[in-house]
C-alpha cells in the first residue's frame, strides 16, 4: 500500500482566514480523499503559525496577550474547516508543546553537528515579512509585498550554515525534475540557487526584542526565529523524529503552498532537513493567487472574500468544485461571484444535476425504481459510451494526481456531457413506448452504473453531494467512498447490483441568478 502526506501551510493568527486559505485547504481536502479513494494510506496536516513579531503585535494591537490572541484566532480557524468538510486528520498549533519539543531537539541537533554559529548582523528587517532583506528585494527602498520601508536593526544572533546545502540543493532539484512543481516555481527556485551564494539564514531573535516564540535549547537569551520553528511543524505532527508516522509518512511527504513562501519551503527547509540528516519531502506543490480585479487577495489590502460568505450563498459543494475547476494550478485565478455562477448552473446544475436527475426519475417512470438486470448485448452507441468512460477516468485519475484539478475535472466533465449525449441519442422514452424492456435495461443500467462510477470520482471534490447521488442509488449508509478502490472502478463494468432499490432523485443544485448586476 502506498502512503501519502499532505500538508497545507500552517496559517498565521493575525488574521481571520479568507478565500485564499480556504482554496489551500480545500484543495488539501480534495487530494486528501483522492489518495484515499485510491488506497492511500492518507495523512492530512493543517494548523496554525502562532510565534513571532508579526503575532506578537498583532496581540498588542489588540489589547490582549498573545496567548488569549492566538487561541481565539486559531478557534477561527480550527472551527472553519469541519463547515467546508475538510478532513483533515490533525490540526497542528506550533504553540503547542509536542511541536517546542520536536523544534528544540532539531536545533540541537544541528547545533551540536556545527551548523549553527553566533555572529554580528546589521540588517534590514521587515516586520510584515518576517524576514532579513536585502537591498535587492527592496523596491524604490521599500519592500515589494508590504510596501513599507525595512527597519535596521542590528544585533547578535545565531545563524544556519544554510550557505554550506547550496550546492546540494541545485544538484537535488536538477536530479529530482518534479521535487517542486509545477515546473515554472521549480525554474524560479533554480534561478534564486544560481544568482549568488546563498546567505546564511538568522535563526534566533534576541529575548530582549521578542519574547513570544521558542527558547533556543542552547542559548535562554533568544528565542527561536519563526521560520525555522514553523517548517517544524510537518515532523512534530508525525510523531517527531522519533514517531512512527514519521517513518511510514515522510516519503510520500508533499506540501500544498502559494508562490509567497516558496522560498522558505523551497530554499530553508530542505537544507535544514539535510543539516538535521532527514530525508527531503517528496513533492513541493505551488499554487497561484486568487486576485480580486487583478489584486491579490490579502488581509494586508483588505480585498478579501469571506468563504462562510459564499458557502451560505451557493452551498458548500458548489463552492469547492468552483476554486478546483477555476484556477489553473500554478497560475493566478481571478475570484468573481459572476464566475461562480457560470460555473455553477453550466456544469453543475445543467451538465451534472440535470443528468443525475433525469436518469433516476427514468428509472422510476420505467422500473419502479429498481435497477433493471443488463443482458450485455451492447450496441456500438453503448461501446462507444464505455470507452469514453473508461478513458475519461484513467484522465482524471491521472491529472488529479498531478495536481491537475481543473484539468481532470474537465475530463470527468466530458464523461458527463458525453452521458447527457447518451440520453439523447438512445432515446429511453421511445424504447419503452415500443415496449423494448430488454434494451431499455441495458441503457439505464449503462447509466446508472456510470453515474455510480462518477459519484465516486466526484467525491474529493464535492463529498456531500457525491454522498448524497450514491445514496439515492441505493449504496446503502454503511457504505464508505474511501473504501473503493478507484483505479479498478475505471475498467469494471457493474458493480452496482441489479435489483437495487434507488431512492428518489433529488435536485443536486438548483439554478442560481445572481442577485445584482456587477455585484461581483
Ligand atoms: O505564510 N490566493 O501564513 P499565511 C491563494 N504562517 N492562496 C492564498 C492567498 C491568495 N490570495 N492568500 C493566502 C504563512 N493564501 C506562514 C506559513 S508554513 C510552515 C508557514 C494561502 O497565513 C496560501 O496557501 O500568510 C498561502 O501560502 C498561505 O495562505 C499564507 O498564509
């Protein structure tokens, strides 16, 4: 059996999560229930980023301590994920003390192998970043994603050899093509690897300037820099070093992240792997940005749309399908209510609901609702249809493991137009108003059986409504989606039982107007 690792970025608690968190994590839900539906063994991270300035002043800024902060803000997000149906199997707070454990014995470790030195630094700090910048990243002497002015600041730290790795790291990505993918970020990550040599990375802030963060096991006058305490978090949530989970699950590690922390992920956290003598993870996943009118969505500009916001307007699966169909993995997407829509009442209400609703209100008119026996006597149209079938879900299988979403469901959509084209070319009333029962099965067991087939392969990403269609085929409540193995539902024929009673068939998604002009 294989196993499979995905984590999303631990989101930091300044903010309340938006649309942008929410596509990560749904996207990490969808893969998720992929990997499990294909037979995975499956572990699904997600969590909080709670040390740090930025946090820090956030708490202040809003006249409580950082404890009593983060805990609510990371509630916030703790308690979204279960009303957009994320699975995800742990919730990581890097507050929490499994997580101080695992970051100290890893600075130990790395500091008794001697990649950890004490020196001097002047820089340019930018408190939005996080991070030391250099005068390169400025422009016109501000930073580029927060647009203000670096602070100098000038202190003794503690630093990672990451200088020593750089070599390595280039060499690694060119041996491993899609260790970061899609292949424009893996370019992107080269291209930073071969522009100079790479600076040590600062990894401690003195006691005096910041306090809320990770005592290093070596120094009690700093704490731990946030960056090196949160790319942590993805081992202590299996186990630690130690844990079990970390042996079965950390091969088949991947990281879902947008392009703005590709460097931490691409550049500090396989050399810190390396110094702590760990293994890389397998893949490194890079998405785009969601822009609202060409603009980032961010909590820094405030253009953000709430998801809660839009679940309760065009329901949850609706939704979910939206953001995977939508963006081009890797690429910006434009967010607008208008798209939603379009989408909405094109491929789920006419393509899917339609298609669903018309095959089982069929059944009923023609075989009081039981699924008829097939005599398999196949006619070219209904060959034809299987083949379709079959390639249309080796596609998808195929593009969704890859982090295709949009591709693959446009291939599965394909099978779905193809069935509504099946209908018609068939013809069922006609069949039974000559009385041709034995033909008449064979074509509604040929759609029942594949809307069954494409149920299944619709769960990651709309599990409700997925649930909801293999139900009303009579699958029964003790069956389990997860339980299936996708790849033989490809080349199978069956697998639903003739004799089935099927419930009635509901209306998946009704149509939606939207409710003004340019509303969105
Ligand atoms: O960076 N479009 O946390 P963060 C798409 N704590 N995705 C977006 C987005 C947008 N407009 N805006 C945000 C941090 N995201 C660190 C991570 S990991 C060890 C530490 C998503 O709260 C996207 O996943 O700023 C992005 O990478 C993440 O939120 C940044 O979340």
């Amino acid at each position: 059996m294989s196993r499979f690792f995905i984590s999303t970025p631990i989101y930091y608690v300044n903010a309340k999560p938006h649309l942008g968190h929410a596509y990560s994590t749904i996207v990490a839900d969808s893969i998720a229930r992929f990997h499990r539906i294909m037979g995975d063994e499956t572990f699904f991270l997600t969590g909080t980023d709670e040390h740090g300035d930025k946090i820090a002043q956030a708490a202040e800024a809003a006249g409580t301590s950082p404890r009593e902060f983060v805990d609510e803000i990371s509630g916030t997000f703790r308690n979204l994920w279960p009303r957009l149906n994320v699975s995800n199997n742990d919730f990581i707070r890097t507050t929490e003390q499994r997580h101080i454990d695992t970051v100290r014995e890893v600075l130990q470790k790395v500091y008794d192998s001697g990649d950890i030195y004490q020196s001097e630094y002047e820089g340019l700090y930018c408190y939005g970043c996080e991070q030391f910048l250099t005068e390169k990243d400025l422009v016109d002497g501000k930073c580029p994603d927060h647009d203000k002015e670096p602070s100098v600041i000038r202190e003794k730290n503690y630093f990672f050899r990451m200088s020593k790795y750089q070599d390595w790291l280039r060499q690694y990505i060119i041996d491993n093509p899609d260790f970061i993918r899609p292949e424009r970020y893996r370019n992107e990550v080269l291209s930073m690897l071969e522009m100079g040599v790479l600076d040590d990375l600062c990894i401690s802030r003195p006691k005096s300037r910041l306090s809320w963060g990770i005592e290093l096991p070596f120094d009690p006058d700093y704490v731990t820099y946030v960056w090196f305490d949160a790319l942590l978090n993805y081992i202590t949530a299996l186990g630690g070093p130690e844990g079990e989970d970390f042996g079965k699950f950390w091969p088949g590690a991947n990281h879902l992240i947008a392009k703005d922390i590709l460097k931490p992920h691409a550049i500090f956290w396989p050399t810190m792997l390396k110094a702590a003598g760990f293994e890389p993870y397998q893949h490194l996943n890079v998405h785009g940005y969601w822009l609202v009118k060409d603009t980032k969505m961010s909590k820094s500009i405030g253009n953000v749309v709430d998801p809660l916001s839009m679940v309760d307007t065009y329901g949850l699966d609706a939704f979910r399908y939206f953001l995977l169909r939508e963006m081009r993995f890797g690429r910006d997407a434009s967010f607008s209510e208008t798209a939603l829509v379009g989408r909405l009442n094109a491929d789920l209400a006419n393509d899917l609901g339609n298609l669903f609703s018309r095959v089982l209100s069929m059944t009923h008119k023609y075989f009081g609702g039981v699924v008829p026996t097939p005599s398999r006597r196949h006619e070219s149209v209904d060959v034809e249809m299987l083949n379709l079938a079959s390639n249309s879900f080796t596609n998808f299988q195929h593009l969704f493991g890859n982090f295709e979403f949009g591709r693959g469901l446009e291939a599965l959509w394909e099978l779905v137009r193809g069935l509504n084209k099946y209908v018609d070319a068939t013809q069922p009333w006609a069949l039974f108003k000559a009385g041709d029962t034995e033909r008449l099965g064979d074509v509604m067991y040929v759609l029942l059986m594949l809307m069954r087939k494409v149920a299944l392969h619709v769960w990651p990403v709309m599990p409700a409504t997925a649930e909801t269609m293999l139900a009303q085929l009579g699958q029964g409540e003790s069956f389990d989606p997860a339980s299936v193995e996708l790849p033989a539902e490809a080349e199978s024929f069956g697998r639903l039982e003739p004799g089935t009673a099927l419930a009635k068939g509901s209306n998946l998604f009704p149509r939606v107007e939207l409710k003004a002009e340019g509303e969105a």
